[in-house]
C-alpha cells in the first residue's frame, strides 16, 4: 500500500482512509460496495481508493480480475491529462504486482516482459533487474532440463559404483578396492562439473537474453 497521498476529504474518502492498512478484504468490499460513489469523486480520491482495489486484488489471488482491473486503470493513469510523480509511483507499483501475479502463475515471460520495462523505466532499482535476470535464469533452466540428465547420470553412477564396491568389490574383491574407489570419485566429479556446467551455460543464457531484452 503507498500511503503517503495528500489528505483529501470526501466522506467516501474518509471512510476509506479508516480501513487498517492490510485489510485487504476490507479494500475489496469497501470498492465495491461504494463504486457508484467512487467514480464520480475527485480524480485524487479515486485513483487512491481504486488503486488500493487493485492491490487487494492482487493480495487475495484475484489473478483474473486483477489483470482485467489493472490493465483498465493503467490505461486511465497514462490517458490522464496529469501524470505527477504520485501517479507514476501507483503505476509502477501496478506495473510491479502485475509481474509478480504472472509470475506466480509460472507465466514466467509475461512477467519478464514486464520487469524489462520496468528496468528500462527505473534503471537504479536494482530489485527489478535482479527480478528479470533470476526469471530469465529460470527460464533457462525450464527450457533445458533434458540437459539435467547428464548430472544425474554420473551421481547415479556414483552411488551404483558404491553399492557394489560395499556388497561385492571389499568383501570378495578386495584387489579392485582401489580402481573401484577411483571409478566412484571419477563419476561424482563428472556430476559436480556437469551441474556447474550447466549453472554457467543458464547464467551466460540468462545475461545474453537480459542485454537483449534491455536493448528492445
């Protein structure tokens, strides 16, 4: 919630400015209960009470309505012939939540489609640019998990090769202790070097897509 806005004083805008600041349910029924007094109040009251709506939305899990709501309000905001930099912070703000709910619903490129502007839009909050790079990051690890295999392979190789040298190899086998141990270390460090392998390959990945996002 931003709750820095300048004190404003309808009755409508007076009751809501009582409701506690995470009451989210009570932002939800308050818009909806008082809407047709809501739109017709002073464009600063109602970009207040409208935003703290669409906040809750997004609080509640109200995916569907929210992206419906928000896209609506962002349209209002930049069609409005006043842009002030409190109108710009509840843009932003819708902006952010937006990607979050995308991202929560692991629709991962429409979040990062959303971070990248905001990167371009606020360059020096470092928060979004982390936010992008570990989507794209993850991106890339979704869209390679075959790759994964390989890791997999070897540390199950390991564990085979130490199931035999305990039960087979030490006790009858005793001459082979050596090589077996050797084979065993072999196939865990295959599996260590493939995993970061693997971490560089999706972060080089990750980095590329973040510069050409960037560059759009």
């Amino acid at each position: 919630m931003i709750t820095n806005y300048k004190q404003i004083g309808s009755k409508v805008f007076s009751r809501f400015k009582n409701i506690p600041e995470r009451a989210f349910y009570d932002f939800y029924y308050f818009y909806q209960h008082y809407f047709d007094q809501i739109v017709k109040l002073e464009y600063d009251e109602y970009i207040e009470i409208k935003f703290n709506y669409i906040e809750a939305l997004y609080k509640l899990d109200k995916y569907s309505l929210f992206y419906t709501q928000a896209d609506s309000f962002i349209s209002e905001l930049i069609n409005h012939q006043l842009f002030n930099e409190r109108q710009q912070a509840i843009f932003e703000k819708i902006l952010y939540y937006k990607a979050e709910a995308y991202k929560n619903e692991n629709k991962i490129e429409e979040a990062c489609k959303i971070y990248a502007e905001l990167v371009k839009w606020k360059s020096e909050n470092k928060e979004y640019s982390r936010k992008l790079f570990s989507n794209l990051f993850q991106t890339a690890q979704i869209n390679q998990q075959d790759k994964i295999a390989f890791v997999v392979a070897f540390l199950l190789s390991s564990l085979v090769i130490t199931g035999i040298s305990i039960f087979i190899i030490n006790p009858f086998y005793p001459q082979f202790k050596e090589t077996m141990n050797s084979f065993r270390n072999l196939a865990f460090a295959g599996g260590i070097i493939s995993f970061i392998g693997l971490q560089l390959m999706y972060f080089r990945k990750a980095k590329l897509q973040m510069i050409q996002m960037l560059k759009k």
